[in-house]
C-alpha cells in the first residue's frame, strides 16, 4: 500500500479550535502525523504540519476537505507534497549537533539580528526555531528597565567553534548587543547550581575601595585593585597589600557599609527565580565573609566563601585569617559544593568579572562574564554587558512568564 506525504501551511487570524478541526479531519482520514509546530506572533497564526495519508481516493479526498475547513475556518492553506526522499534526508537530519544561541540587549534591532544569522548561514548551519524570551514591549509607556532578549536553536555540524564565538564576540562589539553560544545538551537543560562572584557582581561596588576610602587610603586601594581585576597584578600580592593599608580602621564602619551595598539590577529577580525552580546558590568571592554573609541572608543564597578579616580590639589589624580565596580557590570551592551537592561539574553555571574569577567561569559548565573587563569577555564562554544580572535567566531559556510565575 503506497503512501502520500504532505506539509500543509496554515496562516490567518489565530482563534480558539483551530488546531481540533483540521487535526479531526484528518482523524477521519486515518491520517498519521509526522510533524507539527506552530508559532503566534501578535495574534496571526503561522501552523505547519506533515501528514503521511494513503495514496488514491484518500489522498484527494482529505485535501479537498482540510481546503474546505480552511476556508470555514477563515485561515489560508498552503499544500507541499513530500518526496519519501526528501523526508528521509529531513529524518536524518536529527542526528546533526544541535546549539542555542541566546541574544540579548536593552533593544534588538534587525541589524543586530542580521548579523549574528549571517554567521549561522555562512556556517551551512540551519535555524530550526527562534523564541522571544522577554515581554511584550510597550511603545507608550516607558520601560524603568528595558531588556529583550530572543532564542535561536540551530542545528548543524561546526568544524572549529573558536571561530564561531569569536565572529559573535565582534558582533557584540561592534553592536553593542551580548551573543551567547552553548551546545543544545542535556547538561544545559539541568543546571543546578549557580555560583557568583560578590564585587561588582553581585553588588556594584568593590568593598575594599569602600573601606579603603573610610581608611584614608582610597586611590591607593583603588589602583591595587584596578590592576589585579585586569590581571596585571596577582590577586594574592594585591591582597596582601591592600590589606596592610586598611590596619587601624574601625570595626564599627563595616556594618554601614553592609547596609548600603548596592545590589545589582536584576540580581534579587535571578536568585528569587532560581530558588523557586530548586537552583543551589553560591557567593565565591575574593572580599570578605563580613559582607558575603550579609548578602547571602538578604538575597536568600545558599553557600558563601570568601576572605576572613583579622580584628583585635575592635580594629582591622591589616592582616587576615586562613586561606586567601584567590581564582583557583574559587574553582576548588565550585568543584566541592558541586560534590556536596550531587551535581555534575556541567550542571554548574559561574558569573563573575575580573580576572581572578576566569577559572571558574572556564571550569563551570556555563561561564558567564557579567559587565566584565575586556580580557575576561575575551576569555569567558559567554558574557553580559547590555541588561542587568537576571539575564541569566534568559541564557537558562526561562522566558518571562517563567520568571513572573514566582511573583
């Protein structure tokens, strides 16, 4: 018994049954579906679907009445027959590498678009769907905090991926829009863990400049640190150094300064949302534990590593106690909360912004450099520079209605 194959196109005014009618003519025809997908885009339906029916009689016969129920329906319809050969060369297809690449900004423009998907096309690579993550904008009032970010699943075989990240990390700077590129796996689809860095990521501040400028000692300070966050210096030696500059500074000046942190846009949204869908969360930081444990009881946070301050007499003696938490540090500490907690190294997401924390961000199954410095984003798999901190999310594919769930 010969087969007949079809992709019928479907395009109008989306309305409630539309997919139950068509799909219950063909039912009567005993028809077998062997593809469907459909998207909305402000009210007007785009639906396809590929249908196997039983050559003759049938064949005619059930075109004849979806042309019918279209025109009921008030929709337009479209036929493609399908070659058997041609539909086996689609099937094996499926077996092809599949990636996300995830774009965002305040606003997305065509040009932005056009040239992250002329990088996929001169790739021979295919775009099987394209999602829009974010809300629907208003173009009356206006947004206290614009983002948009869309999705796009390609499919296809990428000889040297270096080359790829590296064309979208010129787009991103030449357009000032942030492109991020991950393998489409099972290990994406399951993060479970999220690890932070504090300064200037979680908080937008760096703490020991704030402490050094009640010290007397700011510009010092504050060039010691510039210097190690673009790598110039080792972290370890910067530490030390400005360290002994904070000697003789009051206890009683740490708990202003944890008060008035200035938390970073977008950060209580991405740890209330992670929380919410059974996400571990973790603050790795290489500034101090004073603070870090502040932040981890306002945001809700599950684990906090970072650098211990010496006190005597109700002053900061210069010194330190234990470990300093350097960038290899930060890495051992993912690796073990991961073991503690039962999840695969590739389950694990690291945000940070300086130098010191590109070992985790290389290590982590996702490293994400946030508002980083140049040679980080040079460095880092993916980076954000556009929006605020729960941009993550989109990266993640949650779109917003996700996300407000919680709320």
């Amino acid at each position: 018994m010969t087969k007949d194959i079809f992709l019928m196109n479907i395009s109008g005014q989306d309305k409630p049954g539309l997919t139950s009618s068509l799909m219950t003519v063909l039912s009567e025809y005993g028809a077998k579906i062997l593809d469907i997908g459909q998207a909305n885009i402000h009210d007007t339906l785009s639906l396809g679907f590929m249908f196997e029916i039983e050559s003759g009689d049938n064949s005619a016969s059930v075109l004849k009445d979806l042309l019918f129920k279209a025109y009921e329906l008030d929709v337009t319809a479209k036929f493609s027959p399908i070659s058997l050969e041609n539909y086996e060369k689609w099937v094996n297809l499926q077996g092809k590498d599949r990636y996300i690449v995830t774009i965002l900004g305040e606003k997305l423009s065509a040009d932005q678009i056009a040239e992250v998907t002329k990088v996929i096309s001169e790739k021979n690579l295919n775009i099987d769907a394209i999602k829009r993550l974010t809300g629907r904008t208003s173009l009356v009032n206006e947004e206290e905090y614009p983002r948009a970010s869309i999705q796009l699943s390609i499919r296809g075989k990428i000889d040297c991926k270096a080359d790829f990240t590296e064309r979208f990390m010129q787009i991103s700077r030449d357009l000032d829009v942030d492109i991020a590129f991950q393998e489409d796996n099972i290990f994406r689809r399951n993060r479970r863990l999220v690890c932070f860095d504090m300064d200037s990521t979680l908080i937008q501040a760096e703490v020991i400049d704030k402490l050094a400028e009640l010290a007397g000692v700011g510009p010092e300070v504050k060039a010691i640190t510039e210097s190690a966050m673009q790598g110039e210096i080792d972290f370890n030696e910067s530490f030390k150094k400005r360290m002994k500059l904070l000697k003789g500074l009051s206890e009683e000046v740490l708990h202003d300064v944890a008060v008035n942190l200035p938390i970073t846009k977008g950060a209580k949204r991405l740890i209330d949302t992670l929380r919410s869908y059974g996400f571990k969360t973790a603050i790795l930081s290489g500034g101090f534990t004073y603070f870090g444990d502040y932040l981890k009881e306002e945001l809700g946070m599950d684990y906090v590593y970072a650098n211990q301050l010496e006190i005597k007499d109700g002053v900061l003696t210069g010194g330190y106690l234990g470990e300093i938490v350097d960038g290899n540090k930060k890495a051992e500490y993912l690796k073990e909360i991961a073991k503690k907690e039962g999840i695969d190294i590739s389950q694990t997401i690291a945000v940070g912004d300086g130098a010191n924390d590109l070992p985790m961000l290389n290590l982590a199954g996702l490293g994400i450099a946030f508002h980083a410095k140049p040679t980080v984003k040079d460095n880092a798999q993916s980076s954000i520079s556009s929006i605020g901190l729960d941009g993550v999310l989109y990266l993640l594919g949650y779109h917003d209605r996700h996300i407000d769930l919680i709320k």
